[in-house]
C-alpha cells in the first residue's frame, strides 16, 4: 500500500487532463447504447469463414470474438493486423472491418482488397472517416457507431455491432443471454472500481500499486480463453500506462518461456496470471505448477480471476478490470493516460505515404 495516497481523487483528476476516467466510468451506458445498434447486413451468400479486420483497440474486438466462440463457431475465424489478406479469401468470405477512428489504414486497404480484388462479402464498422466514405464509394455495408474520446475507450461499439452483425447473419445463436450477464457485471464491477472508491475497497487500484512495487515490466499470461484480455492488457499498459509489457500463453510457455525465469536479475519479472473461473482441468493444473515454480524462485506470481456467467461477461468484465488497472497505475507514475505522441507521429508519417492511394 506504498502508494495508496496518490491514487485519490483529486491526485486522478489533476493527471487526467482529457478526462479518460470518465469514459470508463460511461461503460456500462456505453454498452447500453452499443446493444441497440442495429447493423447494415451484408447478404449471406453461403459464408463458409471470417475475417475480422482491424487493429490495436478495433482488432480486440476480433479477439474477444474468437476467445469466445472458438469453441462454438463451426467455420473458420481469423482476425487480420496486417494490410494483406490472406490468399484463401473468395466470394464466400466475410469480411469485417473495423476501426473506430475510420482512419486505419491497414483496414481501410485489406476491406479495398477483400471487396475488389476477392470479391468477398464485406462488412464495415467506423465511427465515420475515410472507411465510412470508402464504404460508400464501393457498396460495402457500413454501420456507424459512436467515438468515446480515444479509440481504444470506444472498444464496446466496435465489439457489440459486430456480435449482432454476425447474430443477424444467422453465424451465431443469439447472444441475449450474454449480453444480460456482461451488462450487469459492468454495472457491478464500475461501482466497485471507479476513481471515487477508496484504495482499500478498490482492487483495481491494489493491482496497480502491486505492478509498480514489484518495479519489473509485467509479464502476462493467460490460457486461449483468455487471449483476448491478456492482449488488451498487455496493449492497455503500453498505451494508457506507458510501459512495457508481454503477453504470452499456455500451455506453450511450459516448452520454451519458463526456461528463462531464474534469480538472474536481468530475467527478474512481475508475473501476472490471468485465471477463467471456468477453466479446464489442465489450465488449471499447469497454472499450480507454474506458480510452485516462481515461487522457488522467490518470485510470487499475481493472480486474478475471472467473474460472471458466461464466457462474454467474464472476458468483458475481465477487460474493463485490467483497463481501469491501466489508467490507475499511469497516475501512480504521474503519466496522464490519454496522450500517445508515438501513435500520433506514425499515423501522420503513414497519411503522408497513403494520401493518394483512395
């Protein structure tokens, strides 16, 4: 509790200059909102995979997806960072791009090939911008959704469209039942963790004054259900707290990563174990194991678990904890949370090369 003093609020709202906390605290509402949006369909002319487009916070949308239904989806699913598609996508692909910015230039470019070049069914997510207007320019449907102040707060409306979109297509059964266990879990969950809950009653704020005690760049690690939140973590400390940090899996850590854990202290690290309440037996063991380990090596692994119902709840409600643990331990190192100039500075250096290619 070394540095419980610094996350009150008054320390918070000093810091927070653009006022990210707020948009945090608007989840639950935002959701709300991002529920109702009813997406512009394409026609379902026998889709046989999927190909969700898009990247840093649009991308995780595509994640939480995958995470989700990776054992229910009965054809393919992949999510695409890169500017290419891959060589497999034809006129019974669907492809979803999005960015809530609408400035991605790597969606903006892969949705261009998928509709032109592969003649694929495509879809697009934006808040508006330029893959709105390409949208437009090729007949590609487009639903619009709304801009919280950074992309990556806006996560909900690029997640909640895509779900009823593939919903709609008759690709997934409803998700009404968990889209009711997630929304009550923010409701929960936001009363517990905002800024004005005090330290000792705000396990968000514990968890970041843990990660700057140990004073290591964390290591996350999760099993596949938990991709999803382990990547947005890892990403929601480099951009919000800006730090370094590395998301890695099980079981395949168990054949190569944990060769490298040792009282060296150049391999020193702040071990963060992300556990599903509903994980599988094997999880479950490895993860044990894996914690008996670090122990010897004098090296107490932090562990947070899961809540909720079902798989959506518990990855949303996962993701909305260990962003909020972001924005908490960027305060701690009295870093306003919102600011990313190295972005900033490679989309403009990026617009100077792609100004001509729409």
């Amino acid at each position: 509790m070394k540095y419980k003093n610094e996350l009150d609020v008054s320390n918070i709202k000093r810091i927070d200059k653009s006022g990210l906390f707020k948009q945090y605290e608007n989840w639950p509402e935002y959701a709300k909102k991002a529920i109702n949006i009813v997406p512009n369909l394409p026609t379902n002319n026998g889709i046989d995979k999927i190909i969700f487009i898009g990247m840093g916070g649009s991308a995780t949308s595509g994640d939480i997806i995958q995470s989700w239904l990776r054992e229910d989806l009965q054809i393919p699913f992949e999510v695409l960072k890169d500017y290419q598609l891959p060589g497999y996508v034809n006129k019974s692909t669907l492809v979803i791009g999005a960015s809530i910015s609408g400035e991605t230039r790597e969606t903006i470019s892969a949705c261009i090939e998928a509709k032109i070049k592969k003649n694929a069914i495509v879809a697009t997510i934006s808040a508006g911008g330029t893959l709105e207007e390409i949208s437009k320019k090729y007949n590609i449907p487009h639903t619009k959704v709304q801009l919280a102040l950074m992309p990556r707060a806006s996560l909900l409306y690029a997640l909640l469209p895509a779900v009823n979109l593939l919903a709609n297509l008759k690709l997934i059964k409803s998700p009404k039942n968990e889209f009711k266990d997630m929304m009550n879990l923010l409701e929960i969950k936001s009363k517990k963790i905002n800024k004005e809950i005090e330290y000792e009653k705000n396990i968000a704020k514990q968890i970041a004054n843990d990660i700057l005690e140990l004073d290591n760049p964390p290591t996350i690690y999760s099993g596949q259900t938990l991709y999803a939140p382990g990547y947005r973590f890892k990403a929601s400390l480099n951009e919000n707290s800006k730090i370094r940090a590395q998301h890695i899996l099980l079981p395949e850590l168990c054949h190569n990563e944990i060769q490298s854990w040792g009282k060296n202290p150049d391999n020193k690290i702040t071990s963060i174990f992300l556990r599903d309440d509903n994980e599988s037996p094997e999880q479950k063991e490895r993860f044990e194991s894996l914690s008996q380990l670090l122990i010897k090596m004098d090296i107490t692994p932090l562990e947070i678990f899961t809540e909720g119902k079902t798989k959506l709840g518990r990855i949303i409600n996962m993701i909305y904890l260990l962003d909020y643990v972001s924005l908490y331990l960027a305060i701690l190192k009295n870093i306003d949370p919102t600011p990313t100039p190295n972005i900033d500075e490679i989309k403009k250096l990026l617009k100077k090369r792609f100004s001509n290619i729409y």
